[in-house]
C-alpha cells in the first residue's frame, strides 16, 4: 500500500490540482472526472499484478471515498481520473488528507 499526505488540495474549475508527499518526497497531484475515463497515473512505476488498484482518500474519523481504477503506468504527476472521487472531494475538499493506493 502506498502512503501520500495531502499538503495542498484547491479547486480548478472542473478538477483538482495540489501537492502530495511520500516518503518526504513532493509531488502534484491532479483528480479530475473520467472525461478521459478511469485513470490511475503515479510519479514512478509499481509492479501492480492486476490492471485495477484500489484508491482511497479519507480524512479524520470515518471520513473517505474509494474507486476501482486501471493502473495506467508512469507521470509526472499523481493524476486521478475518476467521477466518485472528484465529486466527493467538491464537498469534503478540507477534510481529506490522505490517498491510499492499494495494490497486489
């Protein structure tokens, strides 16, 4: 399972754009619906077994929101393309401050 701390979430018109940290390292983060489809990008490789991870954003209590997505490979940035996630973050935005991404 990978780790990354929310530090910075604001909202971009129709997505999300900020910055995650893992393992002290920074990184952009982009969440958007699925106008592309579902989408999971990372800001390096992982060895997924299966095409589709888990990814979970939650927050303080029993606060979170989770989607089935396709690993899609490397970028540059965390991209997140997904309708279940973008549109939860539009009401609970401050309340989040972790992604989870859970794999086999």
């Amino acid at each position: 399972m990978l780790n990354f701390k929310i530090t910075k979430l604001d909202i971009n018109q129709s997505y999300f754009f900020g910055e995650v940290e893992f393992r002290s390292d920074k990184y952009k983060v982009n969440i958007q619906n699925e106008r592309r489809g579902k989408v999971l990008r990372l800001p390096f490789e992982i060895d997924a077994k299966n095409e589709r991870v888990i990814v979970r954003a939650s927050g303080p209590g029993e606060l979170f929101v989770e989607d089935y997505l396709p690993y899609k490979g490397e970028s540059e940035w965390l991209e997140i393309d997904s309708n279940e996630i973008a549109f939860y973050l539009a009401d609970h935005q401050d309340q989040l401050d972790t992604i989870e991404i859970m794999y086999e």
